[in-house]
C-alpha cells in the first residue's frame, strides 16, 4: 500500500540538532552533544529552493507570522551559528520565502547592545519575526534576564511578528521576579508540584518521559489505554511539520521519525510512502499502536510494567528499542535515540 504525503504549507528547518541546552521536555532530543552537523551550504539551498512555492504566507500577509503558516528557523539552537543563520535567512528572502521567523531559546543575549544589533542583522537581511521559547524547561539553562531583553528588543524590531511561547510562563516569571536560571525542582517548589503546566500546552513526548517520569507529577498507565487516544495534533498533516539538516521530513512534533527525504518531496506526494518498505511507520500511520506494540516484542521489547505517562511515551520507547536492533529507514537521525536522556 502507498501512502500520500500532503503538499506541505508551512514547515520548520532545523539547522541542525546541536543545542546551548538539553531541555527536559525537549522533542527532537537536541543538546550539546550532538555532532556539530550543521547543513552544508549546498543542501541548505536545495531545500530551500523546493521550499520556495509551496510554502504559504500567514492569512495576514507574507510579512506577517503565524505559528502553522511560513517557515521558521529552529534547531537545535540556531543562533549557534548565526552566520549559517543569516545566510538562510538572506537566501530565503532571495527565494521570496513568506512569513520567515526563527525559533530561539536566548541563551546568547547576553547585553543590549549585542542582542540588538544581532536581530537587527536579521531583520536587514529579510527575517520577518521571531518566537521567544519560556517554559521552566528553558529556565534551567537560560537565565530569564536575556528572555526579557529578547523580547524587548524583539517587540520594537518586529512588533506583533513577536511570539512568546508560552506567554502564560514569561507572565509568572516575571510576577515572581526571577531573574536568573532556576532548577526545575526549585520551580516546582516555588509553585507547587501540580500546577507547574497550569494554562499551558505541554507534550509529554521526545525526551520528556524519560526526565519528568520521576517527579511524579503525571499518572503512568498500561500500554492498552493508549490504543484507541489519535495523535494530537493528527500525524499526517500538511501545516507545521519539520526538514532537518539531513534532508528528513520530521512529522509534526515527532522526532525521531522521518517521513522520507524532502528531497524526493515530489515521488512523496505524487506516489506515496511504501508502507512495506517503513513498517514501523506504517503501524503508526494507519494508528495501530495495539499492532507496533506487538511487533516490537517479537522482537524482544518488553512492556513497561509501570506504565507509560502518555501516547507519545509508548512511542517513543518502543522506537528507541527498535532503532537500537535494527536499521529502520524512518526512524532517523540515528543520534535521536541517542540523545533521549541526555
Ligand atoms: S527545547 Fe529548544 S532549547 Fe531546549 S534542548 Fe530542545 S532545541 Fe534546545
Ligand atoms: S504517538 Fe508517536 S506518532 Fe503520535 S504524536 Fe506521539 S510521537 Fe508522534
């Protein structure tokens, strides 16, 4: 059987996986200890340039932004490489690539006059906004002082083109005057145990099992009680999947999976993914985790006994222990499974 992929409209481009921080709840495992894989210059022009097209302008305008519409810089931490980051930028608005922004978590503001001048440089160069990462996970590694510089610098560069995700946390980071980097446990205590996701959005996938298992904040349940609960957002969409700098097409919020190469974006939509050939995605595509579960332990995967703390925690698991058997074609960046706990 053959599975079409829809036209993608709006997607995200990791530079590469390497990260200033290794954010518990992080869904693409990113951290410093990745290999300094940035994209080359070439790839990162041929991907831009079948980007170019089919990408589609926020509802406001291409020089607007919109969090499902354009394309946005991400990683990984792009300002990393901030010369790679400009260049992509620069060739993006060479492309006529609509409603461009790029996702940071701040660790390099470190003084106004360089935090303005480097947003300035991508603004000169065509950017069109910027989103600002808070959450407690960012607080660990980032103290919250160059958050609020960026965002003030931000909002009198690109105005309304600034988003804050998630603005619920900037708000009671700022009502409870921190400053500096604080631990998740001393977050924890400063709130309460519960409550620390209040109003919030928060996926409990990629690395974030794996490091909030233990806090004891969210109840674990049998493997079967996950069977019938759909993906949240839906898998297979066209709006907010992800390239990564080896060419994967990232599905959504998934990492670790690879829906094929962007580079044959074409045979993808046109032909469809051969589900033969991609067993592990074909289970999940066709949403049979009763299925990938039972072909995981064939393999010698065994259940957890305790549980897992959501859908995406049974996914990942079993992936992880399927990627370190065998070469499965979607379960790609290998590093991903590596990376998990980091
Ligand atoms: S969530 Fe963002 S800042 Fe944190 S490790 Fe992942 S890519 Fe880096
Ligand atoms: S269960 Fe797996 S495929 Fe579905 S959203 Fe979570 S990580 Fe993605």
């Amino acid at each position: 059987m053959k599975i079409r992929l829809p036209q993608p409209i709006s997607l995200g481009f990791l530079l590469s996986y390497k990260c200033s921080a290794s954010c518990k709840h992080c869904m693409y495992a990113c951290s410093s200890k990745w290999k300094d894989d940035w994209i080359s210059h070439e790839d990162l022009y041929k991907i831009l340039s079948r980007m170019a097209g089919i990408i589609e302008p926020c509802p406001y305008g291409a020089n607007s932004i919109n969090l499902n519409y354009g394309l946005h810089f991400t990683g990984g931490e792009p300002f990393l490489n901030f010369d790679l980051l400009c260049e992509a930028v620069e060739m993006a608005e060479e492309l006529d690539i609509p409603s461009t922004f790029v996702e940071t978590n701040c660790f390099w503001a470190v003084n106004d006059k360089s935090t303005k001048e480097k947003l300035s440089i991508l603004k000169n160069k065509g950017l069109k906004g910027i989103l600002i990462s808070v959450n407690p996970f960012f607080l660990e590694y980032v103290p919250f002082e160059r958050t609020e510089r960026t965002v003030k610098y931000s909002y009198e560069l690109f105005g309304h083109n600034l988003i804050v995700y998630q603005h619920e946390y900037y708000k009671r980071f700022r009502s409870l005057n921190i400053s500096k980097k604080m631990s998740f446990e001393d977050f924890l205590k400063l709130e309460g145990r519960t409550d620390f996701a209040r109003n919030t959005e928060f996926f409990i996938s990629g690395r974030a099992p794996y490091k909030i298992m233990n806090y004891n904040i969210y109840m674990k349940n049998p493997a079967k009680r996950f069977f019938k609960q759909p993906c949240n957002p839906p898998f297979i969409r066209s709006w907010h999947n992800h390239v990564d700098n080896y060419g994967n097409i990232v599905p959504g919020y998934c990492g670790g999976l690879s829906l094929g190469s962007f580079y044959n974006l074409d045979e993808l939509t046109n032909d469809g993914i051969d589900s033969e050939e991609y067993p592990v995605l074909n289970y999940i595509i066709s949403d049979n985790f009763e299925g990938l579960l039972s072909f995981a332990k064939e393999r010698g995967y065994k259940e957890s006994k305790g549980g897992y703390l959501s859908k995406c925690h049974l996914c990942v698991d079993i992936r992880k222990y399927l990627a370190s058997k065998e070469d499965f074609k979607e379960l790609k960046p290998e590093e991903f499974y590596q990376h998990l706990e980091d």
